[in-house]
C-alpha cells in the first residue's frame, strides 16, 4: 500500500526536491507551503508521515507540530523535522512537541529516504505491539491501559495519549517493578532502528506523568539507571 507524505517548507525548491526523490522511491507525495497550509491539507487527506520545516511563515513548524499533536485525528501521525537550524535547544523543543525524528539542513537525498523509512517502519511495526493480546487490559487501582482502543482511564475518566506515550506507559504497566534504561525503552517502544535521543525517553515520561496526575508518580526515576512502574 502507497504511503503518503506531506512535505510543508517555504522553500519551493526544497519541496520539489524531496518531492521527487521521494516519488522515485514510489511515496505518495502531498506538499504545503507553510504550517496553515499543511494542517488544511491534513483536515482533507491523512499522511502516514509529515516533514515539517521549523522557519515558515504564517504557522512555523512548532505551531504545526502542536496542533498535529493536539488533534486525535492526526496525534499518532510520525512527524519528521528537517530545518536549518542546528541549536540543541530546537532539538530538544521539538522533540518535547513530540517530533519522532530531526533532521539538519543540508542533507543527501539518499540520507533522507532512509530516515523517511525508517520512521515508517518503525510506527508499522508498533501497531503490532505483542506484549500482550489486543483484547487485554492493564488495570491497575485508578488506572486502565486499554491496549485494544488505545485508551487510559485515571479515575474512570479517559484521558487522551497519543501512541508513543500510550506503547511507553503500556510497556512498563505491563511489567511493574522492573526497571528499564531509557536505551532499552527506545528499543522496545521507539524500535531498534531509531534515530532519535534518549532524551526522547524523558520528554515522553514527563508528559505521561502529568496527564496521570497524582498516579504520575507510580513512574519511578531510578537514578542513573532508568524508570521502572511501581504499584
């Protein structure tokens, strides 16, 4: 099945460039001109990944990363950023936004593609997450995992998480008191050809411990190793 990606970059010729390369390689490819353009253009057709540039006018690249993230219809959507701009800082902010990969301008094509796939395969490979059946659920004393609706219920009420923070409190719900060091959470939720940081890890438990509330705290900081879910 054709997968389809939205490019959004000011930058005409950037667009037409991974546009091309990325038809080669037989995508399907949509693109935008700004952030505006590319949620309106997500409202009328998915994309199974999005590359946003960070320095757009009218809606930048966070803005969009947001709002993407913010809309279920679009919040497990993998999103890619591919920006000039090499600070650690915008790193870190996009992957707190939760981008799943950044990449810096200039890049080979060649290089693209293969950071393209392999987000792709790795959000193929987590709609099959094993760890337990499908039709299972971790309940545990004001909290529920629905592993088969991807929903969590605090105190019978559910509260949105998009999937990788839902496969990341999955996971370590599903085997309590073990810990894990965030190298090992990468593999298991992100997969073992990610790109992305360990601080990934981090930005993703902090988000997960606040939509919990005071059950955020059954999410232990094992100092220097890792985390571990405790009951």
């Amino acid at each position: 099945m054709t997968k389809t990606i939205l490019i959004a970059d000011d930058e005409q010729d950037i667009r037409d460039l991974i546009a091309y390369n990325l038809t080669k390689e037989g995508f399907a490819v949509e693109t935008a001109a700004n952030g505006k353009d590319a949620l309106e253009k997500l409202e009328i057709k998915p994309a199974d990944l999005i590359i946003l540039d960070i320095m757009m006018p009218e809606m930048d690249g966070f803005e969009a990363c947001r709002a993407i993230r913010a809309n279920p219809k679009t919040a497990n959507t993998p999103v890619l950023f591919l920006t000039a701009r090499a600070g650690e800082v915008d790193q870190i902010v996009s992957l707190e936004l939760g981008a799943d990969d950044y990449v810096q301008k200039p890049v080979s094509p060649r290089v693209l593609i293969a950071r393209v796939k392999s987000l792709i395969r790795r959000f193929d490979r987590s709609e099959q997450m094993p760890t337990l059946a499908l039709n299972e659920k971790v309940d545990s004393d004001g909290v529920t995992i629905d592993k088969m609706s991807y929903k969590v219920y605090v105190d019978k009420k559910e509260k949105f998480f998009p999937r990788k923070e839902f496969e990341l409190l999955y996971f370590l719900a599903s085997h309590p008191g073990r810990i894990y060091k965030r190298e090992a959470l990468l593999d298991e939720v992100w997969g073992r050809d990610t790109f992305v940081v360990e601080r990934t890890v981090d930005v993703h438990i902090f988000k997960v411990r606040e939509k919990l509330g005071d059950y955020g705290k059954r999410i232990e900081t094992v100092k220097g190793v890792g985390y571990r879910y405790v009951l």
